[in-house]
C-alpha cells in the first residue's frame, strides 16, 4: 500500500497545484477562481460575518442537533426556501458533503439512480457509499435517460434522477424542463445540483431551477455557498418531510459541528445581494461571450470556457505558458474530468483588457 502511495505522489507531484500557490502572490491574472460575482472580498459581507461572530461567537461549538443551532440557521434556511421555490432548506457545511451525505441517506440498494456521466465527484461518492444501482446516461442525452427509464423504471419502485445544472468542468447547461417531464413521467424524483448555477442563473441568481416548476415533494435541488456567494458551505432546498429525514438520517450533517456564525453572517448578506447584482452577471456574460467567440465557440453560454486538448502535456505545457506571462487558469486532468482541459471562469473582477491578454497569450 505504502509504495503505491508513494507511486501516485511521484507520478503527480510536480504538478500539485498548492506548490505553484506562492509564485501567484503579486500582479497575477486569476483565471481559475470560483469567485464568480467577487463577493468573497465585499467589504459588506465581511462586515456582516464579523457582526454575526460579535453576536454569536467565533465557531458553532458542536453539532447543529447539540450546541450548534441558532436563529442565524434557522432564519436563513427560510429564505433559501423561499428563493428556491421550496418548503424547506437545510445548510451543510460544504457541497462535497451535501451531495454525498444525501445521496447515501435516500438510497439504498433497491433505488436506481440514472446518473448524467459528468456529474460531480461528490455525487458518485454518495451513490457508491449506499450501494444504490447507478446507471449512467450520456451527457446531456435525454433520449438515452428515457431509454434507460422505459427499459428499468418496472423493475424500482425508487428512482432518482441526478444532474447538474451548470456543468462546472464544461460550463454547458442541463435541459431542466427534459428532467423535470422525465422525472414526472416516471414517478421519479430529481436531484439537481446548482453549484456553480447558484449566484449566476436564474430567477435573481438564485439558479436555474427557479425558472421552472417542478414536483416539490419528489425534487431536491442543492447548491453551493463557496462560489459566486464567496463564502463557504452549502444549502440542500427540499420539501419539509426530506428535511426533516435528513436531519434525522443522514450523517455527513449529524455529525459534522456546524458552519462558524462567520460564514452564515457573511453569506446571508451575500445571498440578500443577489436580486441587486444583474448588471453585474450581464457583463461576465458578455465578456465570456468575448472569449467564446475569439475561440471559435469553446464552451457554452455560461462564464465557464473550457480548452479542450488531446494529450494531458500539451494542456500543461499551455498553462505554464500563461502562467509565465502572468495568467493563472485551471488545469485540469483525468480522472477529474475524462479530457484534458484549460479550464478558465470569467469573473466580476475581470476587464475587457484583461480579456484581450488572455486570448492574446492563449493564440500564441
């Protein structure tokens, strides 16, 4: 075990991403940060984390169901409800938690989960964790997802259907309303991931499944707070009886002490900015387009532009080259994605000249 360890270190280690951190102090261009509205160095949400610590303490001092709850939960659990369309919400502390926790908490091996191929990690994780059947249907195929439902959906009585929104490796968008008929159709219930949806997208930035109407008993809809909310943790958007069986069953939220008033401070301040911020998701829009279209069309219509290589050493060779003039961009590889990529979000903090120096270095 030690020398296969010591095998994938050697294999990898040059390219450990925390060992290029400090050479990025200075007048850097930042390409790869999730940072989409620049709302992590607001000075109003800061001030509105430190006010929730004077008021609240410094840490949540144990578990939500022990010493950890408060009002600060409570309160803002429902006004995600009311902004995602729900009758509930429950807040995790990241969303690698939040999808594995409550996919191993809803299934079991008699469900079947018919599974996008590109969904996050954390979601196989939960899936693998409960010994549920996972069968999984081609990206963004929801001809092959009816297809697998026809031939399986007899042989369950649970089905989950499981998708992200926004992809956040190709930045492409699911078809929420295919989901949202297939699962009616087949008595299933939905799970949609917002991650990288949540700030961007949708009715007031508060993702994209707020466009639709969907089953609130059978859809549960979770998205990220460490994104385009610049703070951390998570939100899990679902009907009263899933919460509450949450709370009762599912163990990466029982036993986890809970987010620091800190970051409920500062996100809820971040969350109540969203409705105001508009013209600023606009202009990342257009400046993603900008890039998009200097790439002959790379990506989707999201702030995600993903460049696509054959061979993993080319992609690297290409992020060192924009390292070297100054750029800072994503370098992605198998397994976390299955084809080697550039992976470059457009952020609030970027100008149209940034964007030229970009698409400058990047045709070199």
């Amino acid at each position: 075990m030690l020398n296969k360890i010591k095998k994938s270190i050697e294999q990898s280690n040059e390219n450990l991403t925390y060992r290029e951190l400090p050479k990025y102090v200075g007048n850097y261009l930042d390409f790869s940060s999730n940072d989409y509205l620049g709302l992590s160095k607001n000075p109003e949400v800061i001030e509105a984390g430190i006010e929730a610590s004077r008021m609240y303490g410094s840490g949540a001092t144990g578990s939500r169901l022990l010493s950890g709850n408060s009002d600060l939960f409570e309160n803002f659990e429902k006004q995600i409800a009311i902004d995602k369309k729900t009758d509930s919400a429950l807040i995790f502390n990241s969303g690698f938690q939040a999808n594995s926790g409550v996919l191993e908490c809803l299934t079991d091996k008699n469900t079947l989960v018919i599974f996008d191929m590109l969904n996050h990690a954390s979601m196989y994780h939960g899936i693998f964790a409960s010994g549920a059947k996972l069968k999984r249907f081609q990206h963004l195929d929801y001809t092959h997802l009816n297809d697998i439902l026809k031939d399986m959906s007899k042989d369950y009585m649970n089905i989950i259907i499981v998708s992200e929104t926004v992809f956040g490796m190709d930045g492409d968008i699911a078809d929420i309303q295919a989901l949202v008929d297939l699962a009616e159709q087949y008595g299933a219930m939905l799970y949609l991931d917002e991650a990288h949806a949540t700030g961007l997208y949708g009715k007031n930035g508060y993702g994209l499944s707020t466009n639709f109407d969907f089953n609130k008993e059978k859809t549960i809809i979770m998205g990220t707070f460490s994104k385009a909310i610049g703070v951390s943790g998570a939100y899990v958007a679902c009907s009263t009886l899933i919460k509450d069986f949450l709370i009762q069953k599912c163990k990466s939220f029982i036993y986890s002490t809970a987010l620091s008033p800190f970051c409920i401070g500062a996100t809820q301040k971040a969350w109540s900015m969203l409705p105001f911020l508009g013209n600023l998701r606009r202009s990342i829009m257009q400046k993603a387009d900008r890039l998009r279209r200097a790439l002959n069309g790379a990506g989707n219509k999201t702030n995600i532009v993903p460049i696509l290589f054959k061979i993993t050493e080319e992609m690297m060779g290409k992020k060192q080259l924009l390292q070297d003039n100054g750029i800072i961009v994503s370098g992605i590889r198998p397994p976390t994605s299955p084809t080697p990529r550039l992976r470059i979000a457009i952020n609030a903090t970027h100008s149209y000249t940034d964007i030229e120096k970009l698409i400058e270095i990047l045709r070199q």
